[in-house]
DNA sequence: AGGGAATGTAGGTACTTACTTACATTATGT
DNA sequence: ACATAATGTAAGTAAGTACCTACATTCCCT
C-alpha cells in the first residue's frame, strides 16, 4: 500500500511532465493522486517545494545507476558498459517517469523568481554527463577506444537517451527500447561509415 | 526596418523559448517588442495563433535547408553533407530561436485543450528526421554507408542538434559551434571505438 | 471504546492572465 | 491638408491558480 506522500510524489511527476511546471495545477496533481488538493498542501509545503523533492529524488537515483555499473567488471568492456547503461537509465526514466529534459525547461520557467538552483536542477544531466566524460577519458588513455573528444561521446549519450525518453511520451510512436539502444550503442562505437 | 508585426513574432519566439509556452504571457511578449498588448491581439488574434504562425514559419525554414542541400553535389560526401547540415541547422537554430525540443513541450501543454496539431507542432523534428532517415536509407544502398539503421543514425542526428541548441540558451555554457559539430560528425562517422 | 492524527469539504483571498472595449494619438499616402 | 489606417492608453472582464482557514469525518493505535 502507497502512503499518501507517494502517491502524490508520482502523480506529481507524471503530470509535471505531461503538462509543464506551470501547466501542471496543484488541483490537477492532488485528483491524480486521488488526494484533495488540501493534503497535498500540508504534505508540501507548496508547488516549488513539491518539485524540489522530486529533483532531489531523481539526482540520487541517477548516480546510483552510473556507480553501480562502475563497479562492476563491466567497466573494462566499453559496448557492453554503454549498453546497460543506457539500458538502466532508459528503464528508470520510463518507469520513474524522469525526464532529463523537462528538468531544463522547469528551470526557464522558474529562472526569474530568483532560484539559485540551477545546479541542482539540471543534475540529472549533468550528473551523467560528468561521469561519462571522465569515463571515456579514462578508456581513451587505457587504448579501449581511440582518441575522440570525451565530452562530445557524452554528449550524443545523453542527448540520444533524452530524446528517447521525450519521444517515449507519445502514445503514436511506441518505442521499442531494445532495438533503438542496440542501434545507437553499435552506430556509437563504430560509426556509419 | 522591421515591421511590427515582424518584431513581434521574433519577441514571442524569443519569450516561448525561455519561459515557455505559459511562461511567456502576452504582456511579456508586447514588452519585449516594444509594443503595446494591444497591437499584439489585434495583429495576431489570439496567443495560440502566434504560436502557430511561428511554428509554421520554422517548419518552411527548415525544409529548404534540407532541400538546398540534398540538390548540391556535396549528396554524394556524406561527412560533407552531415557537417553542413549540422552546420546549417544549428546556425538557423541560434539565429531564430528556432527550438526543436520546445515545440514538443509546447505540444504537451496545448494536449488538453483539444489540438488536433500533433503533426503541424512536431513538423520540425519530424520533417528533419524524415529526411535524414531517407538520406541514409539511400547512401547504404549506394554503398556510401554500411549497413547501419538508418532510424537510429537519423535520431542520433536530431537529438544531438536539439540537445546542442538547448545548451546554448544558457549562458554559462558558452557553445563553440564548429568544434562540437566537428567532433560529432567525427564520431558518427566513424564511431567511437 | 476513545483520543489523536490524518484526511476531506467548503469556501474564500489575492493575484495573474488572455483578451476586450472605447477612445485618443500618431503616421502615411495622396 | 486631410482621410484613413496603424498604434497607444486606460480600464475592465472572466477565468484560473496557489494557497489558506475552519470545521467535519475517518482511520489507527492502545
């Protein structure tokens, strides 16, 4: 059984992403959770405090992806690695319904009020992105790949998985996650020449 | 000398692009091209309607690119073709705000209220990656290319340029255009291994 | 069974926003 | 110079939104 504060922190993100942070109304995300909008006050604070944890929450997540699979013996066979991790993170964007790219778009939103919290919430990305790029650096001097420019194969990583992700939102295009990320990680390593 | 109505469209593109299609209020809009909020609705009867001029104007430029291209004899050099392209759209991108990921977010918040536009909002991402998914389809059967998914190698494509433009609205992260088109078109080539 | 915590209902406040109306002002072309 | 079109100003409307208050109801623990 899910205590309340689940069930909004899920209703929460799914309508955020659905609809946008202004888009999505505290009164739509309180009958999604099943909840009164009352509850969802007491609970959090207010709207931007409801996100705040959601990104918290989501940051965490992430890392653990990425060091989990650092740690194990996968590290040493880049096709394999890139390939669960993509597969990972596909799987807990689509389930968690995190989406790398709606976290930008909040922060335009919320630009002008202020919030210093840029770092925060672009961390997901930015997480991921960091990590890659050490990690290919450090394939490139141990001659497991050949010598291209670490932050551009992070970039195409996490540029591909974000779009994936976006287009995962659409009920038309039904996306077959296997193929779509053996397709990337084959064109990744070896390119389409 | 820019007409008014020519000012406006570039103010709302500017404004949906940092705030967002509900961020950007009217008021905000007018402000920004230095006219009254008046001549806005009189110009362009409705919010929405704006959007749909801007949408509809990106969806024309981004088609001549392609076409202009794909009818020189650069065709037939794939690296050449891709960097130019790249070149090309990220140039279009940056200079009219142009933003490809935006206009599926816009879409999101447009769902509920009854849009049938799906196709017309998402023309940009889908009009280039049609293209592209149709070039590669026949630059393998030319030989030009291996035997890649041509899908797959046409996605890595958008969501790189999209990507790459939405760094670009922040000004932290000052984008050296010609290096990470470069490095990309280096790695899609010729992969990373 | 009873008491306290969690939740719901109803109503309301203060603010914002898309969009309108009525009227005044400026610019333009002939 | 004058009619016409384009723009501005001021004020307002109707709807929506984040968030609050007061009170009633239900649930859970002992």
């Amino acid at each position: 059984m899910k205590t309340t504060r689940e069930k909004i922190l899920k209703a929460a993100r799914e309508t955020f992403i659905k609809k946008g942070y202004k888009g999505a109304t505290t009164r739509k995300i309180a009958q999604e959770a099943g909840v009164s909008e009352v509850t969802l006050f007491r609970k959090f604070k207010s709207k931007s405090n409801l996100l705040r944890e959601i990104l918290n929450e989501n940051a965490i997540l992430s890392s653990q992806i990425f060091n989990k699979l650092t740690k194990s013996e996968l590290r040493d066979k880049p096709e394999e690695f890139l390939y669960r991790l993509a597969e990972e993170f596909f799987k807990l964007v689509v389930k968690k319904k995190i989406d790398l790219i709606f976290i930008i778009l909040v922060e335009k939103e919320l630009e002008e009020h202020g919030l210093e919290e840029w770092k925060l919430l672009d961390s997901i990305n930015k997480t991921l992105y960091t990590n890659l790029t050490n990690y290919f650096k450090e394939r490139i001097k141990k001659g497991n790949i050949r010598k291209i420019s670490p932050e551009t194969a992070a970039l195409i990583f996490v540029s591909y998985l974000s779009h994936l992700n976006l287009l995962s939102h659409f009920k038309e295009c039904e996306i077959q996650e296997e193929k779509y990320i053996k397709n990337f990680i084959n064109i990744l390593l070896r390119g389409i020449k």
